[in-house]
C-alpha cells in the first residue's frame, strides 16, 4: 500500500513536471510568434519608409535629368573641339577667336554642371536628413505587446546609406550622331553593346585634350517603351554603397560627382523583457528603397 501511495506521488510529480514543461514550451512558442509578428510588421513599416525616402532622390526626375544634361554638354564640348581643329587645319585664322569663345563656352557650362551636380547632391543629403529627423522625432515610443513582461518599441532609424543597385546602368544612350565620338566610346567600353547605354559611375573621358574633363553618369534605369521603373524595395545584397552616409544629426562624406537612386535604412526595434523596460534587447530592422526610373529620354 506504501509502495502504491509512492508511485503515485512519484506519478503525480512527473505529470506536473510535464505539465510545466508544456506550458513553458507553450510560453516560449507564443513569445516566438509575438516576436515575429512585431518584426514582420516593423519590416512593412521600415520598407515603406524606404521606399519613401527613395522617392526623394530622383524627385521629379533630378538624376535623369542631369545625366541628360551631362551628355549633352559632353557632345557639345567634342564637337566644338573638332570644329577648331577644323579651323586650325584649313588655315582659317579669322574663325579661331570664334573657335576660341565657343570652346571657353562649352567649358564654363560644364562647370555649372558640375556645380548643380554638387547642389543637387547636397540636396538630395538635406531632404534625406530632415525626413530621418522628422520619422525619429514622432516615432510612437510607446510600447506595444500582448504580455506585461514583453515590450516591442517602433524601430528607430540609426543610419541611412544612399548608393545605387548593382549592374545598374545609366539612362543615357548614345545618341550615334556623332560618328567619330560613338566609335570613341564604343573603343573606351563606355557603352553597354546591348543597350547602347552609357555605363553608370565610370569616367567618360573625351580624347585630348579634353580628356581632364569628368563625365561620370549616375546609374538609373532607362526609359524604355515610353515606360519608367516605379519605385521599389530591393533586396539588402543588390545595394551598392556611395561614400556618403545619412544619420539623424550628420552626413558623412559627400562624392561631388554621384546623385544617389537608391537607399539603405538601418533600424533598431528594441524589445523590453520586463515591466520596467529596463533589460532591453535590439533588433536590427533594415531595407533597402530604390527610386522611379527616368521620366523620359529628353530626345
């Protein structure tokens, strides 16, 4: 009888043992799926800001625009070199001050491009800097969660990259319509063959002398079939870094020869694993946001 009432002790001891068990397991099974939750829906939140601040970088079509522009005085600059080569070699002296003021034209123009280029990126650092201001300073920081031991907090932005997306090329094709330049360029690999688009964030230099000139063309998808990309998220590995980085309160270095298309946002979500908030816990939240294609060709 002794020996019944131990086993039954012992019986009822190793249920309540697996009743715990379960229980703790059951625990562990509901914190895990909280937890996802809070970061499947942190994700949608940090992917639409992305996609937000992508948006700002090619506004009303800033970078398509500049490349176009870029191309164009890239032209002008070859042309009017050959013209006063032209007039050197026919022996036309009247046209050389002419030849002369056309050259120094094509030259302050490319200047003010560059210029604006820098503006532009400037910008491009400031919009980036007040929008990631703006989202940290209202950011909801009240906690959310169905346990009054287990906090999620609304993710916090702590760096933004800007870049472009890799194999990227630039909107630009060559327009052929100066058939020495067009061989130039096709012989230097500064066109994509299938596309006939001029490659992203290389030099385009022209032949001398004029090859101290830049022309570096910023990446963007082409306007193809009077169709432009839409905005998007892509994925964090396709993202290809500029030298400049955006946080709440500073910008780091700034190239003064890239406008930026995309975007990469780091967050933290930080998650409180008592009722105080004090034992907490990061979650590293991240996105990457890619902006609209070219508008148009300009043509």
């Amino acid at each position: 009888m002794k020996r019944q009432r131990q086993s039954s002790g012992k019986m009822l001891i190793l249920i309540a043992l697996v009743i715990v068990l379960i229980t703790f397991i059951f625990l562990i099974g509901i914190v895990f799926v909280t937890l996802l939750s809070q970061h499947t829906r942190s994700q949608y939140n940090v992917d639409a800001f992305a996609l937000h601040l992508a948006k700002i970088l090619n506004d009303h079509d800033r970078v398509g625009q500049m490349n176009q522009v870029l191309a164009r005085n890239r032209e002008l600059i070859y042309t009017t070199r050959q013209d006063y080569i032209g007039c050197e070699e026919q022996g036309l002296s009247h046209l050389a001050p002419l030849c002369d003021q056309l050259i120094n034209e094509a030259y302050e123009s490319h200047e003010l491009i560059e210029s604006e280029q820098r503006h532009q990126i400037d910008a491009v650092s400031k919009e980036l800097v007040n929008a990631t201001r703006a989202y940290n300073n209202n950011r909801n920081g009240s906690s959310i969660s169905i346990f009054p031991w287990l906090k999620t907090f609304e993710p916090e932005i702590t760096r933004v990259d800007v870049g472009c997306i890799k194999n990227v090329q630039s909107n630009v094709r060559d327009s052929k319509i100066v058939e020495q330049l067009f061989e130039h360029d096709r012989k230097q690999g500064y066109v994509e063959p299938k596309s006939d688009l001029f490659r992203a964030n290389i030099n385009a230099k022209l032949p001398e002398p004029d090859e101290q000139l830049k022309f570096r063309f910023s990446a963007l998808p082409a306007f193809v079939e009077n169709t432009c990309a839409p905005p998007r998220v892509a994925n964090l590995e396709m993202f290809e870094q500029y030298p400049i980085v955006i946080r709440d309160k500073n910008s780091g270095s700034r190239p003064n020869d890239r406008l930026p298309y995309a975007v990469k946002l780091y967050t933290t979500m930080d998650v409180a694993l008592d009722a105080e908030r004090l034992d907490r816990h990061e979650i590293t939240v991240n996105s990457v946001g890619v902006a609209g294609g070219a508008i148009s060709d300009y043509e």
